[in-house]
C-alpha cells in the first residue's frame, strides 16, 4: 500500500499528491508528464478517515 502525504498548501487548503503513474494512467499528463489542461475533481467526504475522488469532465463554470 503506497502512502501519500497530505501538505499544507496554504492558511486554508490542504493538498495529497496522486503519483504521476496513476495519473499518467487515467491519461491526465501529456508525453512531457505535464497535466492535460484544466482538471477539476470532487471530492467528498464517505465516513471517518474515508475520502472518494471522482473526476468531473465537460464541467460548466457559469
């Protein structure tokens, strides 16, 4: 099981890093390793210490 360590990213947020292989895997990075335009995810909350992300695609900002 790989660990990923959550980091404060300011005052407010806090951030986990996704290995580059999972995200080269859902073909999120380019041939450079770098992301794929814009990627928005959700996140959200199952129970104690449980998190789901799903990505959100064709997502509309008003």
């Amino acid at each position: 099981m790989a660990l990923n360590k959550l980091r404060q990213l300011d005052r407010n947020t806090y951030g986990v890093t996704i290995p580059k292989d999972d995200l080269r895997l859902e073909g999120l990075l380019d041939e450079n390793g770098d992301l794929v335009d814009e990627q928005h995810l959700h996140i959200q909350r199952t129970d104690d210490g449980e998190w789901t992300l799903e990505r959100v695609e064709n997502l509309e900002l008003s």
